[in-house]
C-alpha cells in the first residue's frame, strides 16, 4: 500500500517539480524586458522603430530628417521623458517592429499602426492618439453601369459591388460586415489597392481616409472619375506598439497621448505635416 | 367757381425705374462683386429685403390671376379649346427648347479636350463637396402618385404660408373652374373681387420697382461675391455655352413674339424689358411675373389679359424651360467629360426626360431643381452626384440668364397663344 501510495504520487511530484523549476526562468525572460519610463531616463534616449518606407503623413524624409506627426509625436514623449530620440527607421514589416520590441532593440513602435488580433497576442497597443473614418473610394462610371437608383451609400451597400481592401483583419472584417453584398478582394497595400481602382478593375476601394486621400493629393484630377464616400459609423485608431510586460511604460504613454487623441482631423494632418 | 388748381408734384422719382439708371445700378453692382467682396456681402440684406418684397406680393398674384382668368375661361364656352391650345402649344415649346439645347450642346462640346488644369479644378471641386458633408445627394425622381400628392395641398393656408407654388396652382386653378361653372352673379362678384384684387396688387408691385435699381445692385453685388471663381474658370466653356444658348433662344423668342404682336424689336423689348431685368436681377421667375402681365397687357402690347392672366402664371410654375436648358446640356457636358458617347437613342431619352424632369421638379425650390438632373443622368449611366456638384457650384452665374430665358419664353408662348386666339375670333367674325 505504501508502496503504491509512494509510486503513484511521487511521478507526479517530480513533474511539478521541473515545472516550477522552469516557470521562474519564464518568468525572468519576461520581467527581462520590463522596464519603467526611468529606465528609459537613464538609458539617456528613447528608441523607436519605424518602418523604412514613409508613410504620409506620419513619417517621411525631408532635408536628410525624418518628419511628420508620428515623428512629432515620438519627439514629445522624449521631451517629456527627458531624452534624445533615437528614430529608427530600418525596419520593413510589422513583424519586424514587433521582434524588435521583443528583442529589446526599440521602446515603442510607430508608423501609423492599426491594432490587429494577431499581434495583439504579442504586444500591447497603447491608445489611439488619432482616429480616422473609413471611407469607401467609388470608381462613379463603374458604380453607374450598374444603374444604382441612387448614389446614396445605402442604395451601394445593396449592390454586389467589387469592393478592394488591404490584407488586414480589421479592413476585411469591417468591409465584410459593412457591404454584405459586396465582393471583396485583399490587396497587399495602399498602393496596388489605388493601382487596381485607377485601373477600372474594381467598382470601389475600402480604406481609411488618410488612405483615400493618398489618390488625390498629387492628382487632383482623379477627383473627376472617383468619387469619396465618407463612412463615419466605421472607425478607427491610430496607435503606437510597446512591449507585452511593459505596463507601466504602456500606462505612462496612454496619460501622455489621450489628450491628443480625437483633436486632429485629417485635413489639418495633411495641412500641418505634407 | 373754379376748381383748385391740381398740385404740381415737386419730384418725380420715375427716373429709378429707367433703363439707363436700372443698366447702371447692374454693371456697378456686377464691379462692386468682383472687386469689393467684402462691401458686396454687407449690403447682401438690401437685396435680400427687396427681393421678400417682390415674393410678399407673388402668391397673391398668382392665385388672383389665375382665379380670375380660369374663371372667365370656364364661364365660356370654348374653355376645352383653351385648354388643348394650352397644352399642345406648352409642349411644343417645350421640345423645340430641349431640341435647341441639345443640338447646341453637341456642336459646343463643352466637355471634350478640357486642359489639365481644369481637370484638376473640376477634381478638387468634387472631391472636397465629396469630403464635406458626405457630399451632395443627388435628387431622386418622384413617382406619378408622389407629384400628385404634392399638388394636393391638404391645408391652402398652410400651403401659402410654406409658398408651395404647385399646391396653390392647383388649388387656384380648382377655385377658378368652380367659380366658372357656378356662373351667374355669384361668379360675377367674385371674379370682380379677384380682378380688383390682382389691380391693387400691380399697384404694389408698382411701388416695388423705384427700389430696383438698389435691390439689383446687391444682389448682383453678393451673388458675384459668392461665387467661387475656381469652378467658374474650369467651366468656363460650359458656362459660355449656356448663355449662349439662352441668348439665342431669347432672340428666337423676340422674333416670334414680333410677330405675334406685330410689333417691332424695339416696343416688344421696350415692353417686356422690366420683367427682364428683373428676372436677370433676381434670378426669379416668380418675381419677374407681375412684370411679365404688366408687359404683355399694358398699353405697348395690348394681348389680351384673360389668356395672359393665364398662362403666364401657369407657365412660371409648370413650364421651367430654364431647367431643360440646364438638363439637356449637363448631360451632354457629362457624357464628353467621361468620355461616354451618346447614341440616336441615348439623345433622344435626354430630349425626353429633360421635359419630364422639369415639369416633374414644377414647384420644387432651385437646388432640389438642380438635383433633379439624376432623373436624366441615371438612367444614361452617367454619374449624377458630380454633376449635380458641380452645377450647384456654377449656378449663381447661370442663374440669371436661364431664369431670364425661362421668363421671356414664358411670355412668348402666352404672346402665341393670345395672338392665334384673336386671330381666332377674327376669323370666325
């Protein structure tokens, strides 16, 4: 009996042994990473990743330096901290910002990040500093061939229209839900997506309006054969990236960052920082 | 005993209502907008108050008018031939307008070979109305059922009060067929009572006219001033050619309306030239209408005032040639700006629906008028809610000259069917 009671325990025990033994440097691997806004002070620079090609009008490149509001916005934080800014601006995908956070190389991430359900399991967002309408870029001869009763975004909705999207979770579940009889299509970005629209290869575009944007502010013209159709019941946040430990740092820069947030309109963007 | 002497008037102020002094007050008014925005949009309520002036006085026109001259017509004998003369005559016009400004419109081509910098104006035009606002809605047709409803007033008064020009048309036209039938004294008096009523009004309107010059001046002055000079210039063409063809039509009708009341040029505009100078200053046909009767029945043209007192007043409700003008060559500006080629079919739907449009959109206000182009755009698969932007952005310098067509085709139609009336009774004498 005893011997029974010995053998069927201790297996386990030992298990729970390892476990424990393991947890703690689980643990250690996290709270490596954990760091403060004082850390950040006596580092002496705030490190921030940004993707390398300009994203208008939150990053781009003029006279040799990086500007615009994303830029602004990660010299305010490092003023307030009490640091340089260290802009990184060498990293090409999302995922590669989110290993750089991990990998301790950068504090925060810009370049106009939309949270996302995937990366959400890896990183924090912190608040959106600015929040933008969806809009719904209509190619007017194409939506016309198919002799909608009216031009109204309700009279489109009840079309099967060929709607364009990025390839992002958020854009194809909204545009999903938004035009049910809509065919939808993903495209890798911003680009290809307007490429495709000016190529009459799709009835509309769905995108947010610094994206719609993009279409019209180096050819004016184009505002002849595309029509915008603003869609403001359909949001969405601009936000930065920290590290998932890092929750007194993600605290600190969402008290910092609410004031900003929703007092910005897109005109004013393109106004104060293109 | 002899009578005291009549008092000698120390002033006269006739001189308000000259040509001349009308003229200048226009041109000055036109430089005060183009130059002095800022001075032309402080005295916008000088225009604004003659123009409520001008509007106190148009319902009571319209329905004393009409009751009158429907009355006298449905005491009569021949009314059914009136009103066949009436329609058939409308119709005709009508379609020689729409016709005119088709044909025009193609050979202008006033939206082929646009310059790049005009393409990126009309864009940033329509991007931004797009941008704020979710952009204009363009107007949907009204269904047969829906048109008749809205001419139904279910309350007169109320009718009145909001100025639903087609309920109170259809409510006047209603009362004036009753009176006629009833006949005899009761008619009598009351047609005597409407009649008066409409001479006391003319002596209002006559009043109103010594401020002409001060109210064309400001609004000419604030329309200028608000207009934005962008558009204006990417539409230039358009523009051009929308006042060229109501210059032609407005030649066109002073040529019949010589003859239709063998006149010469010079009486018939001499005649007409106060309600045309209203109609350009205001851009109101409704306000120019008294002018257009007072014209036609005074003692330059003498044409009979039953039919006059008629049609005029019918005509500036249902008859919006103005509209046809803007539909049919907005369609064709459409077509060429997108590159979509019109068919013999395709120009003879917009020919079609131009008519339709208008006389479906009798009684609408001027904006609502202007969106209802969809009903011609849409079913050619041509983009309506551009259209209608950009229409809307030209419209205070169109306005002027398509209401003065509208007004002044008006007259020569009513001049027509007068004229063949008399020559009517001449001959069955």
């Amino acid at each position: 009996m005893r011997n029974i009671i010995k053998n069927n325990f201790l297996l386990p025990l030992l298990a729970l042994s390892c476990l424990l033994l393991l947890e703690p440097t689980a643990h250690a691997e996290q709270t490596e990473n954990y760091q403060t806004v004082q850390d950040i002070r006596l580092r002496g620079q705030l490190r921030v990743a940004a993707m390398a090609e300009p994203i208008y009008p939150f990053t781009m490149q003029k006279d040799g330096a990086w500007r615009g509001y994303d830029v602004d916005l990660a010299n305010r934080i490092a003023t307030a901290i009490g640091v340089p800014l260290n802009w990184d601006a060498t990293y090409h995908s999302n995922a590669e910002l989110i290993a750089a956070l991990k990998q301790n190389k950068a504090d925060i991430a810009f370049s106009r990040i939309k949270r996302d359900l995937k990366s959400a399991r890896q990183i924090h967002y912190t608040k959106p500093y600015i929040t933008l309408n969806y809009v719904l870029l209509t190619n007017r001869m194409r939506i016309m061939a198919q002799r909608p009763g009216d031009e109204s975004i309700q009279a489109l909705s009840n079309l099967p229209l060929q709607i364009g999207t990025l390839d992002h979770s958020v854009y194809l579940n909204m545009a999903k839900q938004r035009f049910p009889a809509g065919r939808i299509s993903v495209f890798a970005d911003i680009a290809s997506l307007h490429a495709v629209l000016k190529a009459g290869r799709i009835d509309a575009a769905f995108c947010d309006e610094v994206e719609a944007k993009y279409l019209f502010i180096e050819h004016a013209e184009l505002g002849i054969r595309f029509g915008y159709i603003a869609l403001p019941e359909l949001k969405s946040g601009i936000v930065a990236m920290v590290d998932w430990p890092q929750q007194h740092w993600l605290a600190w820069l969402n008290l910092l960052l609410e004031p900003s947030s929703g007092n910005t309109t897109v005109n004013q963007l393109f106004l104060n920082h293109y | 005993m002899k009578s005291a002497p009549e008092a000698v008037q120390a002033y006269s102020l006739d001189w308000l209502k000259s040509p001349v002094v009308i003229l200048i007050a226009m041109i000055v008014g036109i430089l005060a907008g183009l130059f002095f925005p800022a001075f032309s949009h402080m005295i916008a309520p000088v225009g604004a108050i003659y123009l409520k002036l001008l509007q106190m006085t148009i319902i009571p026109i319209l329905m004393t008018a009409l009751i009158t001259s429907v009355g006298r017509l449905f005491s009569s004998e021949s009314a059914r031939h009136y009103i066949v003369k009436i329609i058939v005559s409308s119709l005709i016009f009508l379609f020689t307008i729409s016709l005119l400004a088709l044909l025009v419109s193609l050979l202008v081509g006033p939206g082929e070979d646009l310059s790049k910098e005009a393409q990126i104006l009309l864009g940033k035009t329509l991007n931004a109305a797009d941008q704020s606002d979710g952009g204009t809605q363009p107007g949907t047709s009204r269904g047969f059922f829906d048109f008749l409803q809205s001419m139904i007033p279910s309350n007169v008064f109320q009718a009145m009060g909001e100025g639903s020009n087609l309920s109170i048309l259809f409510f006047s036209l209603v009362l004036g067929v009753a009176t006629g039938k009833i006949g005899g004294s009761t008619a009598h008096h009351i047609l005597n009572f409407t009649d008066a009523l409409f001479k006391v009004l003319f002596k209002i309107i006559s009043w109103i006219m010594y401020l002409l010059p001060f109210g064309l001046f400001s609004l000419l002055a604030s329309e200028l001033a608000s207009t934005g000079a962008e558009t204006l210039v990417a539409m230039a063409k358009f523009v051009a050619m929308i006042w060229g063809i109501s210059l032609l039509i407005i030649l066109l009708d002073t040529v019949v309306l010589c003859m239709a009341t063998r006149r010469t040029p010079l009486v018939v505009l001499s005649a007409m030239k106060e309600s045309m100078l209203i109609a350009f200053g205001t851009s109101s046909t409704f306000a120019s209408m008294p002018a257009a009767i007072d014209g036609l029945t005074g003692d330059k043209l003498k044409m009979s005032p039953d039919i006059i007192n008629l049609v005029i007043p019918l005509g500036a409700v249902i008859n919006r040639f103005s509209m046809i003008i803007i539909y049919t060559s907005a369609t064709v500006f459409a077509a060429q700006l997108y590159g979509i080629s019109l068919s013999v079919p395709d120009l003879a739907l917009t020919l079609v629906l131009s008519v339709l449009a208008a006389t479906a959109g009798a009684g609408a206000p001027g904006i609502v008028s202007i969106a209802m182009v969809s009903i011609v755009l849409i079913p050619l698969g041509l983009p309506a809610q551009a259209i209608t932007i950009l229409l809307l952005a030209i419209n205070p310098i169109i306005d002027p000259i398509v209401t003065l067509a509208n007004i002044y085709t008006n007259v020569t139609l009513s001049a027509v069917i007068a004229a063949s009336e008399k020559s009517s009774h001449t001959a069955a004498a």
